[in-house]
C-alpha cells in the first residue's frame, strides 16, 4: 500500500504534468498507458482524482440471460469488489457494447453508493446521465451522455479492461481529472516528484522569457539551452 502522503501530493498536479514527468523517468512508456480519446467530465473544475483501479465490465443494450438472481448476486458482488480496501480507488469500467454508452450505469444513485463505499471517481467508455443530481465531488469520466440505463449490468469484475486507449488491471494507480487518465507504474512512483520538480524549473525558465514583453526568436533560443542544462 502506498503512503497517503505520496497520493495527495500527486494530487496537487494535472494529469498532463504526471504523463509529462512519466516521460522522464518511464521514457519506453512514453506512447501507452494513457487515455487518447476525449471524455464527458461531469466536474471539470474538481481537483484531480488519484487512486487504486477497481475494473469491471458491462453491457447494456441486450436484455440479460441470466437468471435475476444471479444478476443479483453479480452486482452485490461487484459492489464489494469496489469497496474493498486499500483506498483511495477509482472505478474503471469498459463498456463492451458495439455502441459504448448505449445504456447508461452512472447516475444519481450509482454515484451516490459508490461515494458512500469511499471511491472518488469513475472512468468509463460508457455513458452517463443525471448531472444535476449525481453525488458532489464523485468525479465521472465518460464517453458520453445517455438519457436511460437501458439494459445495463455489470458482466465480469477484476478483469483487465481497455478505456479510451488505456489498458488497466485492477490494483493499478491512477491519475486523472478533465484532461483523461494515466496508469502511473509502481516503479516510477517515487521517482515523480523529482521530475516534476525539475520539469517545472525548465517550463518556469521558459515561460518567464516568452511571456516577456521583449520576447524574440534569439531569446527564446539563449532559454531553451539553458533550460537543457537545468537539472
């Protein structure tokens, strides 16, 4: 289990930064492990959102066939999956309809459980409804908006599943907020502070030339030489 401490503190940076500094010290990850495809963010203005992947998968435009009961006993058994410590987690769901988002499970009641059971958020290439009354604070990134639940149910729990792009076990670390997500490897986490420290000396030294009154080309050449040599 990782130190709360390190989780806020990753918590006061956007996503970009984290895939930025997942750059320097995880360079042969540079093109996977992140989201490539825009989402619905149902609170843009919430602060990011860090936590352990909870994964599951489902459908929602066929009737089930399974029996009700087994349906039943599907979806409580989902239910303390996600609960299931350690905390902070993340729901992330992968819709396996042709039509992702058809039927939507995140709404007023969904968000409302699953921030009662501790989770801060979901990821999902399915779709969502209820803005105006989903639970404060559960952060939503979906596919889409959809105005019914049509047939949807859960199908299989703790499963590696595949969102926008990201391909996501469960017990993996996540970041994300309005920009997407990120899986951050367990072996470069303790190495991410001190990259984003240092990419941000450089960005700093950058942007107090360019935003200088005097900018020019030859300015901006001198600051990204020197930037190089910030370590």
């Amino acid at each position: 289990m990782i130190d709360a401490k390190i989780l806020e503190r990753l918590r006061a940076f956007d996503t970009p930064t984290i895939c930025n500094a997942l750059e320097v010290v995880a360079p042969e990850q540079r093109a996977t492990g992140f989201t490539t495809a825009p989402f619905v963010c149902a609170f843009p203005n919430l602060s990011p959102i860090v936590g352990y992947a909870r994964t599951a998968t489902v459908r929602a435009m066929e009737k089930s066939t399974v029996d009700p009961k087994q349906s039943q006993t599907l979806r409580l058994a989902y239910y303390e999956h996600v609960a299931k410590p350690p905390q902070p987690s993340i729901v992330v769901i992968e819709d396996l309809d042709p039509e992702p988002g058809f039927g939507a499970f995140w709404g007023e009641v969904n968000t409302a459980i699953h921030k009662g059971l501790g989770l801060s958020g979901c990821i999902t290439n399915g779709s969502i409804r209820d803005l105006d009354v989903i639970a404060p604070d559960f952060q939503l990134l979906a596919g889409r908006l959809a105005p019914s639940h049509a047939w949807v149910r859960v199908e299989d729990i703790g499963g590696e599943v595949t969102v926008h792009g990201m391909t996501v076990k469960d017990g993996d670390l996540i970041h994300a907020d309005r920009h997407g997500a990120v899986v951050i490897p367990e072996d470069a986490l303790e190495r991410l502070p001190a990259a984003i420290e240092l990419l941000t000396r450089r960005e700093a030294a950058i942007l107090r030339v360019a935003r200088a009154p005097d900018f020019t080309f030859e300015k901006l050449k001198a600051v990204m030489a020197e930037a190089e040599e910030i370590h």
